[in-house]
C-alpha cells in the first residue's frame, strides 16, 4: 500500500516520530482553541475563557511532550504532522466553525479531546513495543485528563446564570440572522406573487403559461430580496449577523414563498390547479403567522389577520385584473 499513498502508516512510525506527532498535534489543538476564543469573545466571553484555559493546558502538555523528547531523543524534533500519517485523526479547519452556532463548537472541542483519547487508545492496543505503548497509553490518559481539565474550566467560567446569558444571546443572533430574514422573505415570495400569479392564471386560463410567469416572479423576487437583505446591512453596527447568511435565507425564502403556489399549475386541468393553489396559499398564511408567533412573539390572532387580510386583498387584485 506504500506505493498509493505519500502518507506513513502509523505501524511504521518510530518511537520519536511518535511523540514529535503528538507534539505537534498538541500544537495544533491549542491553536484551535485560541481561535475559537476570539471567535466568541465578543458575545460569549464566559466561554471564551474557557478556551483559552484549555489553550494553556494543551500548552502544558505540549512542553511536557517536549521534555520527554529532550531527555530520550535530544533537541532535534522530526517534522511530523496529521496529514503525513495516513488514518490519523483530522480536525475541521477553524473558518469551517465561524458558521455555526456556539453549541456546535462546545462540541466540535469535545470531540476533538475525544478522538485524541480514542486514537491513543486505538495505537497503545495496536503496538507490541513494551515501551511504545506505555508512551502511548500515557499520551492517552493526558487527553483524557484534557476533558476533564475542560469540564473543570467550564464549571469554573460558566455558571449557570452565564450559560443562560450565552444562550439567550445565540437565540438572539439565530433569530436576527435567520429567522427575520427568512420570514420577510416567505411574506414577501407568498405576498407579492400572488397578483401576477393569479392575474396571468384568469386571463390565460393557461396552466404551463400561469407556471412560467410564477416561476419568472418567484425566482426574480428571490434575487432580488437577496441581494437587498445583503446589501443593506453589513451587520457590524446593527449585530444582524453574516449578510451572506441573511441575504440567502430571505432569498431562499421568497423564492420558496412564491413557488408554493406556482408549483399547481404544472396540474394540466385550470381548476383542479387553482383550486389547490388557492389552498397552499391558505396554508402558507397560516404557516407566516405561526412563524411570527413562534419565533418573533407576534399575538398570533393579530398576525394572521394582518397576513391574511393583505394576502386576500393582493389575490383579489389579481382574480379582478386578469377577470377583466
């Protein structure tokens, strides 16, 4: 299998390399763990102190590894890293994380303590050298003591009332970046198409051609929605979040909210296809409200009689203008 990859095998690696990979892995975890702390200083400084303590405490472990290999093997460490041992465990890169929530990165961090322990573990098994396996065996309880290390800091920097606090804000950040976009744009993609829609629908009585124009309208409004959220707010001063990230859910969103109705038409018969037009336009009303009440805390009586209202009286422009 040598000759299919450049990457070693782990059963080839000698005693120094060993330690020089842990070294290095040591290295590399820390420097996650500092960049998640920036990542979440600003809004989430309790659990940024967590971070760096697990930071210092990889930093720890990595002089200790590095004392060993002075006092075994001399000053000179090989380079060897993860990517050159084929199998070993990989970590995710950092900007893959800027993306996700905070809980998602608590856990990406116990993974990452988890899977050290388990490859350990996984290699102490594996080896028949007495002294290569102690080496790795104690390399898997120092991962170990990593988590426990973590569930200390965690425990020290983040009560109950702090986690609360983080969790009421990431709530705040996930309603402001997804949630608000993205219903503007279902109100506006179910709103706003309706009149051309149906306009077209009772003047052509044509399914394909009523299909075509919705579909034109849905994506055309989506666009357009998209880059607007986009362009309006970087989100630095108002704290809306990634206007990549708000700009695609209110563009999803309004296409979504204007092929819920267009979707019928591809039915061949008129009526049979607007009659369930006209129902999934009731039922994405319903759903607009729902969603103000759930997420945005709207009473939801008065959401659905604002959503429903405007929505009868733009279809009702557009049975009476493609009628006439």
């Amino acid at each position: 299998m040598r000759f299919f990859t450049q990457r070693r095998h782990f059963r080839d690696l000698s005693e120094q390399e060993i330690l020089a990979l842990a070294i290095s892995s040591e290295e590399d975890d820390a420097r996650i763990y500092r960049s998640y702390a920036e990542m979440l200083r600003a809004e989430y400084p309790d659990t940024a102190q967590i971070f760096d303590g697990m930071a210092a405490e990889e930093d720890g472990h990595r002089q200790a590894l590095i004392e060993l290999h002075r006092s075994r093997f001399g000053e000179v460490i090989p380079l060897v890293r993860r990517e050159h041992v084929a199998g070993y465990y990989a970590r995710r890169p950092v900007w893959l994380m800027q993306n996700l929530g905070i809980e998602r990165i608590r856990d990406e961090a116990e993974a990452m303590e988890r899977d050290a322990e388990h490859f350990y573990h996984s290699a102490a098994q594996r080896s028949t050298d007495a002294a290569t396996r102690k080496l790795l065996g104690d390399l898997a309880r120092a991962e170990a003591g990593h988590q426990d290390r973590a569930g200390d800091l965690a425990a020290q920097h983040l009560d109950d009332d702090a986690r609360a606090a983080e969790d009421r804000t990431a709530h705040r950040q996930f309603l402001l970046t997804w949630v608000q976009p993205g219903l503007a744009g279902l109100m506006d993609g179910s709103v706003s198409t309706l009149a051309p829609i149906f306009a077209t629908a009772f003047a052509t009585q044509d399914t394909w051609t009523t299909f075509l124009v919705g579909l034109a309208a849905s994506v055309g409004a989506g666009i357009s929605m998209g880059f607007t959220e986009a362009a309006s707010d970087d989100g630095e001063l108002s704290g809306r979040g990634s206007p990549f990230k708000r700009g695609l859910s209110s563009g999803v969103m309004t296409t979504v909210g204007g092929l819920g109705h267009a979707l019928p038409y591809l039915i061949p018969d008129f009526w049979t296809a607007t009659i369930i037009a006209v129902i999934v336009v009731f039922v994405e009303l319903w759903a607009i409200a729902w969603i103000q009440n759930r997420y945005m805390q709207t009473p939801f009586f008065r959401a659905a009689f604002q959503v429903v209202l405007g929505g009868a009286l733009v279809f009702a422009a557009g049975v009476l203008i493609g009628s006439g």
